[in-house]
C-alpha cells in the first residue's frame, strides 16, 4: 500500500514538474505572472535573457528602449486587458541628437530602434504584433529605421507596426520603416508581411544586397504602407517599397501616400527597384498585385533589367509602371494625372520587354517609347493622347 | 489602315452633306431589300442574303468624323446618332470634345475609339446651355444628367463604354431640384457602362457619376465596371430601388474611384459591389436598406473618413481598408450585416455599430486605436494586432 502510494506520488510530482517546465514564458511588461512566467521589465533584457529560439510575449504599454536582438527568438505582442498594442518608442528625453548603432552596406550609419545583429546561434528572429514609434526619431537628423535586419540575419516581421519614422527640418528625408539587408555571406531570407508601415519620409520597407547574385531573398506581402509625409528640406523621394540589388517577390501590399500629400515635385514612389551599386543585372523582383494610389509620382518603377510587374493596380497617380526591360502584364492603371506605361529605356522604339494586356484608362498620356505592335497588346481607353511623340511606327 | 489614311480627306464634308450622305445610304439599303424579298424565291433569297449579309452588316455608325467612307454613317452629334440609329446598334464615337446633353431611349451601344493618337471621347456640358432639370429621380431629386437613358423601346440594353463624360462648369446648385449627373440610368433601363471615365461632376454637394434606379417591376439588372470616377461632390456611383423586393440588381465592379465624397452608395437594391477600388472623400462604400441581398467583397477603401458602412442583410467579405478614420460602420436594418475575413489597418475605429446588429468575425485589425466602439456584444473571433483599446462603450 505504502509503496504503491508512493510510486503514485512519485508520478504526480514528476507530471506536475513537467508540465511547468513545458509551460514556461518568458513575458515583458508585468501582465503575465505567475509560476509559469519568467518576467522582464524590458524589452531589451529579454532578449539578451531568454534562451535561444524563445518566444517573448510583450504586454501591451509603452517601452521607451532601443533593442538590440542578438539570438534566434520571436518578440510577440500580446493582448492584455482590452489593448493589444506595444509600442517601442524612441528615448531621447532631451531630445539630444541619437547616435548610430549599426552600419548599412549601403546608406552608412543608421540609428535602428529594434536593430537584429550578429545573430549567434545562426537562426530566425521573428518580430510579430509589435509597434515602432518613431516619434522624436529625429532628432539630429540620423539615418532612421524602425526595424532593421542586419547582414548575415533573417526570419520575419508579422503583424507589425512602424510609423512616424519622420525626419523634420533635415535637409534629406531619412526615417525608413523596416530595412533588411546582407551583403556578402551565405543566401538570407526574411519575409515582411501584413504590417502597417506609415508616416515615413523615406522609404516604408526595403530589401538590399550588394552582391550577384543576390544574397538576400525577400517575400515583401500583404503590407499597406500609408502617408508618405515629405517633411524635408530637400523635398527628397520617398516610396512605399524599395528593392536595390536583393530578388524579392512584392506580392499584395497596398501603398496610397495619402491624401493632400504633394510635394513640389512627382518625387514619390510606390513600389521602386533598382539594381546593386555595381549595377549588376538579374537580381530581379516580382511586384505582383499590389495596389498604388493617392500618390504624387510614380507607382512602380523598375530600374533593373529582367523585372516582372503583373496584375497591380495602379490609381491617382502621375505615372503608371516606369520599367527599362521588364515584364508588364495584366495590369490596370487608371486616372493618372499624367499617367503612362512608360518604356524608359527604348525611347527608339526597339522591341525588348513584354508589356501586354495592361489596361490604361482615364490618362493624359497611355504610352510612350514603345512600338505600336505592342501598345496594341493592351486596352486604352479614355486617354488624351494614346503615345508620346515621336510615335513609333 | 491604308483606307483610313486614303479617306481622310473626305473628312472635311459638310455636317449637312453629310447627313444627306447617311440618308442616301440607308436608302438604298432599303430598296436592294425590298426588290431581295419581293422577285426571288425563299432559296434564292436565303443563299443571297448569306451573301449581301456582309456587307450589310459592315455598316457602321459613327460621330464625329474621324472614319469615313462607304461603311460608315457618320453622325455630327452623339445626340443625333442616338436617335438616327437602329435599335441595337453599336455608334463609334471619335476622339474628340462633345458639348451636349445626350438623352437615350432605344437600345444600342456607345463606344468611344482610338483615332489618330487619341483614344477620349469626351461629353461636356454645354457652355451655352441651362442647366435646367432633365430627369426625377424616384427618391425625388430633379436632377441634370449629362447623358439620360430612359424609356428605353424597345427594351433593351444601352452599353456605354469607353466615353468619358466631364461635369466640369456644371455646378446646377445643390437641392432637391437642384444637380448633376454623369451618367443617369432611370426606372426601367438596364445596360453596362464599362472602360468608362467619369468626372469632375461638382453641384455644390449633388454631384453623382453614375445613378442607377429602378422604381417598378420588373427588376432590372445593370452592371458599371473598370471605370474610373473621380472629383465627385456626392457618390461616385449611386444605385436605388424603392421597392420591396429590390427590382434593381446592380453588378458594381473593378471601378476605381477617387475623391467621390461617397465612392460607391446603394440603396434597397440587391447584387455584388466587387474589386473596386476608392479612395479619398468622406465615405469609401455605403450600403443603406437591404430588405434584398448585397455582397460587398474585395474591395479597397482608404484615405478616407469611413470605409465601408453596412447594415440590413449585406455581407462584406475580403475587403482592405486603410488609412481610414472607421473601417466598417452600421447604415440600421435587421439581421444586421455579416462581416468578415476583411483587413482593416491603419485606422482610428475597426468596427462602430452604434448597438446595432450584425456578426464581425474573422476579421485581421491590425494598427488602431480602437478595435470595436458600441458595439452589442464583444465580437469574437477577429484577430488584433496593434490596437490600443480593444473595446469602448459597449452597449448594454
């Protein structure tokens, strides 16, 4: 009788010991307690605290703190007693000019609010349901970004936030929202999907390798980026996405720039690519399904040979599609101020690139640089004039 | 090609001369076909209307002068071919600026076409003219409608695709007597308007793109899609019945609006409000009185005060709305509206009932400042991100 009972206790407490082992958390903010919680009242010591490839839950409040993310983790924000929004904030009380904490390989030093780096063991850090407030980020006038991922990093940013990553007063528009990077080094791949970018004057999020081939492979889907806020001196360009050199697919995001923003000149740009700073050729996007609109410029524009740009839907804005050799396909562009599907680098009238079955309504100018064989692979109608002169034959 | 260019030089023809043309033409077709029935035997006849049944057909009716020749029966005016057409013709309209009021009532199809590096057909309002009400609606406004379809006979369709029509200089004042509309199909009529553009229609707050009513059986169906509208000082798109059930189906799809104070308003009508695309103004999609069913699914509404306002029986499913100050709020009626598997980010509100009734479900809010303000019952089963207040002032 005795030792049965005791084998039986001897499971109960092993069951029991288990189970909070399986169940512990690691939390930031204080919402959570309890036995199964291990509390943090930063952001920043749970990262460097926890083990690696935890999740953190963050309570909804405000963390006025510059993260560092050095290990494979996953930073959540939770809901908590009817708010499920945690902001990360600038903390700069005096409003001191910020120093920068890492530099880019390609726009040299940038002050990054949540800044993964030097990630050890290798492996994802997933930023999920989480808000970046660059609120007094300017200060000083740095190189802004609300999240940056660093060389040599990857994993993905879910369900996000960042705004008022905003540089007033400074002479060039610098506040980004989400930047991912790698120069040389092993392929890296991070995904930016279903997050809400506003309120920059630079860029809402982008991917950049330096390399050929690319060593970055980024899935940019499902984003809205809003409210492209040209607060500058300078007046500078800002986009919604930007690709320089990486191969990304830019799937499904939804950029306006808001209404009444017009700035001096068409300098905004939904959804832009570029090729490397060796203008090396190939690494190329796929911008597929996205929807531009309410915005002074140029809805996608592909400066990169080989670019694919299908089904988008392109309104209110000053120019369409801005492509040199690329795919253009299926999509429809209507009421452009001064709208085209422009053919930039065959304004002889060569023949390269498809651009076929797009839908140019309601603009001022449909066509210009291509061959008329081709413009009548499209559908015009409601345009000014159907192609600039000199036509092509 | 060839023959265009070969016969642009008739072009400068007298308008007169021309429409003597047209007589003459018709004329002759006429007689071929009586001398055809009347001396040759059913065979004979079969064999060789087979045969003139080409030509025959290759006429085409045209406005403004840009294809001329021996098929084409060119009009000076769209108000004149409107009327100088048979029934269930098709009228080319050249490039071109058309200062007239353009009133339809015989089905046939108007299409704007590419000439000579330009592909709009523009209909304006007539410096010249008084702004004087042509069409009451059966909610009771006197309206002034650039292009009217009405009593249409025989019944039929009126397809109007590829034109634009320009309310600009058009302000007719803002009352129950008092506005203006693009494109007006009333009580009766069915038809497309596709590849359309529609603008600038300004009255001071009665400004409407297109308005489409029907106020008696038998229920009509009429479709407005991969339009563009835009500086519109009341609905970009406005669709009406006032009878229970709705006799007015409207298939409202792939438009995109822009700077309509409402983009798209219905009111008492059935049918789907599809894949367009609004943004600007005060309201994105309004759907009021829904004794029928309205499905209201993939569309974009942003940069605007509220996105999509539903109540009654209509289903909003799939659609993105941002940058808003309400994502989805209540027009009344039971059982209420079912929302769901929609997006809504960057906005002020996700869902404001005001304690009326409807399901929100499966919804993605992420970015607002509050998720649910009055709403009956805590809604379940959406997911929040990045909301600062989940729930405010619940209704009892």
């Amino acid at each position: 009788m005795s030792r049965d009972r005791a084998w039986f206790f001897l499971a109960m407490v092993t069951l029991a010991g288990s189970a909070s082992l399986h169940a512990l958390n690691y939390e930031v903010g204080g919402c959570k307690t309890g036995k199964s919680y291990v509390n943090f009242t930063t952001i920043s010591a749970a990262v460097s605290g926890v083990p690696a490839g935890s999740t953190i839950q963050v309570c909804p409040g405000v963390y006025p703190e510059q993260v560092t993310i050095s290990q494979p983790l996953t930073l959540k924000g939770i809901t908590f007693n009817n708010s499920s929004r945690s902001v990360i904030t600038i903390n700069n009380p005096t409003g001191a000019p910020l120093a920068p904490n890492v530099t880019s390989i390609e726009a040299g030093p940038v002050y990054a609010q949540v800044l993964v780096q030097n990630v050890i063991p290798l492996g994802p850090v997933n930023i999920i349901g989480i808000t970046v407030d660059g609120t007094g980020g300017g200060a000083g006038c740095p190189t802004l970004a609300g999240i940056f991922y660093a060389s040599g990093t990857s994993g993905t940013v879910n369900e996000v936030a960042t705004r008022h990553q905003l540089t007033p007063g400074c002479f060039l528009a610098s506040g980004n929202g989400i930047w991912a990077e790698n120069g040389a080094g092993p392929n890296q791949t991070i995904t930016v999907e279903n997050s809400s970018v506003h309120d920059f004057d630079s860029t809402g999020i982008q991917a950049i390798s330096e390399q050929f081939p690319s060593t970055l492979t980024a899935t940019i889907k499902g984003n809205f980026a809003s409210n492209f806020v040209d607060v500058t001196v300078q007046h500078d360009r800002a986009q919604g996405i930007q690709n320089i050199g990486a191969t990304s697919a830019i799937t499904d995001n939804f950029i306006t720039s808001g209404s009444g923003n017009t700035p001096s000149t068409a300098n905004l740009f939904g959804v832009i690519s570029y090729p490397d700073a060796n203008d090396d050729e190939g690494n190329v996007i796929t911008a597929s399904g996205n929807t531009v609109a309410d915005l002074y410029g140029y809805a996608i524009t592909s400066q990169q040979f080989g670019d694919t740009a299908k089904s988008n839907k392109l309104s209110n804005v000053y120019a369409g599609l801005v492509v040199f050799v690329a795919v253009v396909e299926s999509n429809t562009v209507m009421n452009t101020s001064q709208g085209y599907v422009f053919n930039a680098s065959n304004p002889q009238c060569a023949s390269e690139g498809t651009i076929s079955g797009n839908v140019v309504n309601d603009s001022s100018l449909a066509f210009f640089g291509l061959p008329l064989v081709q413009i009548q692979k499209n559908q015009v109608d409601n345009d000014d004039v159907v192609q600039m002169s000199p036509q092509c034959p | 090609m060839p023959l265009e260019v070969k016969l642009l030089g008739t072009a400068h023809t007298s308008k007169h001369r021309r429409e003597q043309v047209v007589v003459a033409n018709r004329t002759i077709a006429n007689r071929r076909n009586k001398f055809l029935s009347r001396s040759l035997g059913w065979f004979f006849l079969a064999a060789v209307t087979l045969a003139v049944s080409s030509p025959l057909q290759a006429v085409t009716y045209e406005v403004g002068g840009c294809k001329t020749g021996k098929s084409y029966v060119n009009f000076t005016t769209i108000s004149l071919a409107v009327i100088g057409v048979p029934a269930g013709s098709k009228i080319e309209v050249c490039p071109g600026v058309y200062p007239e009021q353009v009133t339809i009532t015989q089905p046939l199809t108007l299409q704007g076409i590419t000439f000579n590096n330009s592909g709009r057909a523009i209909i304006v309002i007539n410096p010249n003219g008084v702004l004087t009400s042509n069409v009451t609606s059966i909610t009771g406004e006197s309206l002034y409608a650039q292009v009217l379809v009405q009593n249409v006979n025989p019944p039929g369709a009126v397809n109007i695709t590829g034109i634009t029509i320009d309310g600009a200089g058009g302000n007719a004042g803002c009352s129950m007597t008092q506005g203006v509309v693009g494109v007006f199909y009333a009580s009766g009529t069915t038809g497309t308007v596709n590849e359309s553009t529609v603008r600038n229609q300004q009255s001071s707050g009665c400004g409407y793109g297109v308005w489409l009513e029907n106020g008696a059986d038998p229920a009509q169906t009429i479709t407005v899609e991969n339009s563009s509208f835009h500086n519109i000082d009341a609905a970009g798109i406005n669709a009406v019945s006032d009878q229970t059930p709705p006799t007015l189906s409207a298939t409202i799809q792939g438009n995109f609006l822009y700077n309509a104070s409402f983009g798209i308003a219905t009111q008492g009508i059935n049918g789907a409000v599809t894949g367009n695309f609004t943004t600007g103004g005060s309201e994105g999609i309004s759907v009021a009185l829904t004794p029928g069913a309205i499905t209201i699914s993939g569309n974009v509404a942003a940069d605007t005060g509220d996105g999509i306002v539903l109540g009654g029986g209509a289903t909003a499913e799939s659609n993105k709305i941002s940058n808003t100050l309400l994502g989805f709020g209540p027009s009344g009626g039971v059982p209420g509206p079912l929302i769901q598997n929609n997006v809504v980010m960057n906005a002020g509100t996700g869902f404001a009932p005001v304690c009326a009734a409807g399901t929100i479900t499966k919804n993605v809010f992420n970015d607002l400042q509050t998720g649910f303000e009055e709403a009956l019952q805590s809604p379940t089963g959406n997911t929040l991100y990045n909301v600062d207040t989940i729930q405010t002032n619940p209704c009892p």
